[in-house]
C-alpha cells in the first residue's frame, strides 16, 4: 500500500508541474498576439535574437540548477541525511550567487560580440539581471522538487508568466510612447526592450513567493535537521566538488541540447545575409515567425515532458541511488506513458489544426500562411522532443550524465550540417530550420533511447505507449478537423470553430483511450483531478 501511495504521488507531482506548465505556455501564447502587435514584427525579431542568447547563459548560468540540485539533495533524503541535504541547500545559493553574478555581468557588457543583429544588443542588456535571480529562484524550485512537492514550483511558474505577460505588454507600450515621433526601428528595439523588462520582472516575483515559502516551512526544516541521527557530516568543500561535478555535465547536456536554437539563428542570418543579400530587418521579420509563433506554440505540449523530466529525476535518482532497479524502471514506463498521452494527440491535433490554431493565437495575417505551414512541418518534433527531454532526465537521474551530451553534440553535428546544406543549396529558407530540428530531435530520441535501455535494461510497452494512443488520436484528428470544417462553414468564426473542435477532440481522444485499455482506473485516480475523471468515466459507461 505504501509503495502503490509513493507511485501515485510521483504521478500526482509530474500531473501538477505539467498542468502547471500547461497554463504557463498558454499564458505565453496568450499575450504574445497583442504583444507582437504592439511591438510589430520587426521588434519580435530582436526580442526573437535577444531572447535566444539569454537563454543560452542562462541554461549556462542556471537553467540546470532545480535539476541538478533536486537531484543531489534526492539522493541525501533518501538515506535520510537531512543535515547533508540542507548543507547542499545552502552551497548551492553560494555556487548560483557566484556564476549567477558572472554570467550577468558577461550579458551586460559583452552583448555587442553575443548578438549578431545590431539592433538586439539592447534588448539582450535589458535581460542581463534577470540571469543573476533566474539562479537564486532555481535552487528554491530544486529544494522543493527534491522533498517532492511540485506545487511551490508550479504556483511559482504560473507567477512568474502571469506578470511577464502583463508587464511586458505594458513596459512594451510606455517605452514606444517615448520614442513615438523616432521612426519604426528605434520604436520596435524600445518595444523588444520593454517586453524583456517583463521577463526579469516575472522572475523577481516568483523569486520572492518561493522565498517566502521557503520561510514558512523553515521551522519544519530545522526540527527534521535536530532529529538527524547520520553521524556522517558532509564538508563544505565536498559539498561544492559534488555540485560542480553533478551540475557540469547537467549544464553540459542541457546547454547543447538547447543551444541549437542559437546555433540554428546564428547560421540562418549570416546566410542570409551573406549570401541571400537580405536587409537586417527582414531578417528579423522572418527568423521572428519562425521562432516566436511556430516555435512557441509547438513548445506548449513539448512543456509537458520538461514538467514530466523535472518531476521524475528526484524519484529516479532516490530509487536508484537505493539500489531499486525495478521500482526505477517503472518510474521510467510510468513517465513516458504519461508524456506519450498528451504529447501524441498534441502532434495530431496541430497538424490538422496548424492554420486555426495559428489564427486564434496570431491573427496578423501577414505572418498567418507561413507560420501555419512551419508549425504543420514541426507538428511531429512535438513526440520527439517530448521523448528526447524525458530520456535526457532518464539519463541524468541514474547517473550517467555525460551520456546525454554526447548524444546532443552528435545530434548537433548533424543538425548544423544538414541545415547549411538546405540553405545553401535549396529555396526551403524557414523550413530548412524545420528540417533541421526535425533531423536534431530524432537523433536525440534515438541516441537516448538506447542508452535507456541499455543501462536500465529497460523494456516499454510498446503497443500501450505508442500504437494504442497513437491509433486514437488519428481517430480524434479526423475528428477534430471534421468538425472544424463544418462548424466554420456555418459560421465563418474561426475562435468558436476550433474551440468547439477541440472540446470534440479532447472527448473523443478521452472515450478511446479508456476503451483500448490505455489507462485503469487506478492509474487514472492517480492522475491530477484523477477523482472526477473516474467519475466522469464511470458515467459515459467506459470501465
């Protein structure tokens, strides 16, 4: 009973980051329309740029932290070492103090050698301290993450969006206001400028709510670290050789699994400035579509498997380190099961719905054929980087961290090749991006997987994983696609089509995983909210 209870708060936890990570991307999504037409899509190119080399210091800096330290105090509260566990808690702020403040400083006063587009370089500086809290706030999310509760992290993401979102559009609108009368460059770097001062604002409030909670339990922390009977105290300097050798190859991995995306703009703008001949702002405009519309909106499920990574390491990593190989091994088929469900009838549904969706979220029809046509092609990375992230953490958890950066650095390689060969020899232009995360991605799940199940001797249930969710969101995309036809040529309103489509869609995905056996009715009380599923299922007669 107690191992049954331990499976369904793994589950419960992952449930709660992803949901959490759900309505963080459809926040994103949300305010990024009015946003782009605030700023113009000149401006969402250099905040396109920018954004790009931020987050590539920052997986550098911090983006790795929750992980890496979940992992490292997981494994210490496994062998109920509390006073070892906060003693990594308190190396790890000072390791994040240090690196956070370095890697701001390099943003600030090295963005005119990090940015290739000119006009980008401000907006970049305007992101540099955000860097510096972005570290502080990771060590409190891996903190929590570790004892198991996804929730502060969850609450905390949802924060941080919910002011990104509203301080961005409105920093964006006061700093053109000063620049109005200045010509439309100078007003779409100021607008790109503001909607990064939102981002740094977003951060700073989830900051100060973990912190706060971090407060609120910090007397439950200090009566469990009086009862530690360990006799074992770890040193300082151990502590900070731990962190550095676990975060290194955490950082390592994370910055080349990501850092594509840079290496991909990078190699997009000077070949088509070089040798295309085209104007800066061109293209921005273009390289914009690309990854703040198609990219943005294939990342939404893809957020699912970054929440299930997050939620699984500690448990991994605690099973693990215990000597639990079989419990490990079902914590992997329980993850990817769960990431498989929804990241599935995701890559379905956008590309049956590539161009609504687009619509709904983007109206600026300039961009509407192009950004719809890219998010159709990237539709499938949906399943491959939802796997790739999942197997990454996998990974990581047992221990073999330096496996995923090899397997990212060969995908790399790959990638970069392919993608000069496309551009340089074809007309594809933004869909040899596509190609070329289409190309990363599949190796990255290749590569991973058999690793996998290489050292966990890992055997999944291929036909409850993949071919039975699989055959039912074909069944709910026909569905889906039907239904937003007939509706819009009734009504010629695209928001109620595909929100009617989508409500018929989620049903009919829902009645056929229950009828082929893909989730019980245990595995689906476990699930967030897992109560009123089952009752809902009990009443459509599906058990």
């Amino acid at each position: 009973m107690a191992q049954q209870k331990k499976k369904d708060s793994f589950v419960l936890q992952a449930g709660i980051l992803a949901a959490a990570g759900i309505i963080v991307r459809i926040i994103g999504l949300l305010y990024r329309s009015p946003l782009t037409s605030i700023i113009g899509l000149e401006g969402n190119g250099y905040y396109s740029s920018a954004i790009n080399m931020y987050t590539i210091i920052l997986l550098v800096s911090s983006y790795s932290i929750p992980s890496a330290i979940s992992k490292v105090i997981a494994q210490r509260l496994a062998y109920k070492e509390y006073r070892n566990a906060q003693r990594v808690f308190q190396c790890a702020l000072i390791y994040v103090v240090i690196v956070g403040a370095a890697a701001s400083l390099f943003a600030f006063f090295g963005a005119s050698f990090l940015v290739d587009v000119e006009n980008a370089i401000p907006v970049l500086r305007v992101f540099a301290p955000t860097i510096f809290f972005s570290g502080l706030l990771g060590v409190l999310r891996g903190y929590f993450q570790a004892h198991g509760s996804m929730m502060h992290t969850s609450i905390s993401q949802i924060l941080e969006q919910i002011l990104n979102a509203g301080v961005s559009m409105l920093a964006a609108y006061l700093l053109i206001g000063v620049v109005a009368d200045e010509g439309e460059t100078k007003r779409a770097i100021y607008g790109a400028s503001g909607s990064a001062v939102g981002t740094g604002a977003g951060v700073l409030i989830a900051l100060l709510f973990m912190f706060g909670m971090y407060r609120l339990n910090k007397d439950v922390i200090a009566k469990r670290i009086k009862r530690d009977r360990n006799s074992y105290q770890e040193s300082y300097g151990e502590i900070f050789r731990v962190i550095i050798t676990t975060v290194t190859p955490f950082i390592l991995s994370t910055f080349i699994y990501n850092c594509s995306t840079v290496v991909n703009m990078k190699i997009y703008q000077n070949i088509m400035k070089e040798i295309g001949g085209l104007e800066e702002s061109l293209i921005a405009i273009r390289y914009g579509i690309f990854a703040t519309q198609a990219i943005t909106i294939v990342n939404i499920p893809i957020a699912i498997s970054s929440a299930m990574s997050s939620a699984s390491i500690p448990g991994i990593s605690g099973t693990f380190a215990t000597h639990k190989v079989k419990q490990t091994r079902h914590k992997v088929g329980q993850a990817t099961r769960m990431t498989m469900l929804i990241a599935i009838p995701s890559a379905v549904g956008l590309f049956v719905l590539s161009r609504p969706v687009v619509q709904f979220i983007y109206p600026q029809k300039e961009a509407l054929d192009t950004a719809s046509d890219l998010l159709r092609v990237l539709a499938f990375t949906v399943i491959l980087y939802s796997l790739s992230t999942l197997t990454n953490a996998v990974l990581q958890g047992i221990g073999k961290v330096n496996i995923p950066v090899v397997n990212a650095s060969i995908s790399l390689v790959v990638q970069v090749v392919l993608l000069i060969v496309l551009l340089l020899y074809t007309k594809l232009d933004l869909y040899a991006l596509a190609g070329a995360n289409i190309a990363y991605s599949f190796m990255m799940c290749i590569l991973n997987h058999a690793a996998v199940k290489r050292y966990l001797k890992y055997r999944e249930d291929v036909v409850k994983t993949y071919l039975k969710p699989g055959l039912a969101a074909l069944c709910m995309g026909a569905v889906a696609f039907g239904v937003y036809q007939g509706i819009f040529y009734l009504i010629k309103l695209n928001r109620i089509s595909l929100i009617i489509a989508m409500g018929a869609a989620m049903i009919v995905y829902f009645v056929l995983i229950m009828k082929l056996g893909v989730v019980n009715e245990a595995e689906l009380k476990s699930f967030p909210k897992g109560a009123m599923l089952v009752h809902i299922a009990k009443k459509m007669h599906l058990f």
